[in-house]
C-alpha cells in the first residue's frame, strides 16, 4: 500500500511538470522555429540545452539551494532582467527573418558542430534566465516531497521528469521539423517568424514586468 501511494503521489507530480512543460512558452516556441527554420538537429540541440537547464533548476530545488535563492529578491530581478532581455533579443532575431527577402525553400541544410554548440548554449541560457523555472521547480519539490517521503524521492522526481522533459521538448524538435511544416514554413516564412518574434516580444516584456 505504501508502494502504491507512493507511485501515485509521483504520477501526480509528473503530471503537474507535463502541462508546465508541453504547454505554449518561450522554449517550445524557440525549439519550434529554430526546428521549422533550421532543421532537427538544429532543433535537438537547442533542446538538449533547455533539458540541461530545467535540470539545474531540479538539481537545485531539489537540495533546497533555489528556495533560499527565491528568497533574495535582488537574484530574482537579475535573472528575470537577463531572461526578459534575451527573449527581446530572440525576437528581433525572429522580425529580422521575416522582413528579410524570401529564398527558395531548398530545406534547412545541416549546421555545423561549432553552430550546434551555440544552439545548445542558447537553449540553456534560455531556460537558466527564467525565474518562473526556478518557482515552478520549488513547487513541484514542494507538491512532491512530503514529510514521511523516501530518501530516493528526489531522485526520482528528477529522473521521471528529466525523461518527460525529453521527451516532450525532443518531441517540439521531431514534430517541427517534418517534411509538412518544413514546406509550411518554406511557404508562410514571412508570417511565421513575425508571429515568433510578436510572441517572443510579448514574453519579453512580460518577463520584465513581472514582479515576483
């Protein structure tokens, strides 16, 4: 019986981390366009970079080190400056691409390992500048690490998410990058990186006006 309880009170909490994760937000919509524009392994890299990212949080939470760094309001408003700057960063990025003249789609050609390295940096910059990460991961050590929990819980949480995270995340890279939405974004590149760049914008400013 405690096994059982055990199981489902982490089934819950991966639950909680699969509709934060898979829902819209700044790292699927990255993974998503740099997937559209530049391919899967593009894609999979930037996404190997925001799993990396959203396991430091989890390695944190875990240990208890981000909850007292959530309790320094000065650390909060410098991640969230730094996370709100580079998503305004990303799109201008993304509006630079849609005003730029249309080419031929010829599909997006392999990027180079120098080019991969900088996609999976940027993906981890993108989800270690994220304050709501670090909450979010507070929260779900919080749901999930009861009083009479286990030793191992911890690291359970941690490994069932980190599977999930790549699932899902890796998931975004595979489903983007198809043939279908590669010729999809081949025909609407103009209104697809404008939409990125209006909801990278958004997030942006969302991000520096948020006040924890």
């Amino acid at each position: 019986m405690q096994l059982a309880g055990e199981i489902q009170h982490l089934l819950a909490v991966y639950l909680v981390y699969v509709i934060g994760t898979a829902s819209p937000g700044p790292s699927n919509m990255a993974i998503m366009g740099v997937a559209m524009s530049r391919g899967r392994a593009a894609a999979l890299a930037l996404a190997s970079g925001v799993v990396t990212g959203s396991l430091f949080w989890a390695t944190l939470a875990g240990l208890g080190i981000s909850a007292i760094l959530a309790s320094y309001a000065q650390a909060i408003t410098l991640i969230k400056i730094a996370g709100g700057f580079y998503l305004l960063y990303l799109a201008w990025k993304s509006a630079k691409a849609a005003m730029r003249s249309a080419a031929p789609a010829t599909g997006p050609t392999a990027p180079a390992a120098k080019s991969l390295r900088k996609l999976y940096l940027g993906g981890l910059l993108l989800h270690l500048t994220n304050p709501k990460a670090i909450l979010a991961w507070i929260a779900i050590m919080s749901l999930g690490l009861r009083s009479d929990a286990p030793a191992h819980t911890v690291a359970a949480i941690i490994a069932g998410c980190a599977v999930l995270g790549i699932t899902i995340f890796g998931g975004y890279a595979l489903v983007f990058s198809s043939a279908p939405v590669a010729r999809l974004y081949g025909r609407a590149k103009r209104w697809i990186e404008a939409t990125l760049a209006l909801m990278f914008g958004a997030a942006g400013l969302r991000l520096l006006l948020w006040r924890a």
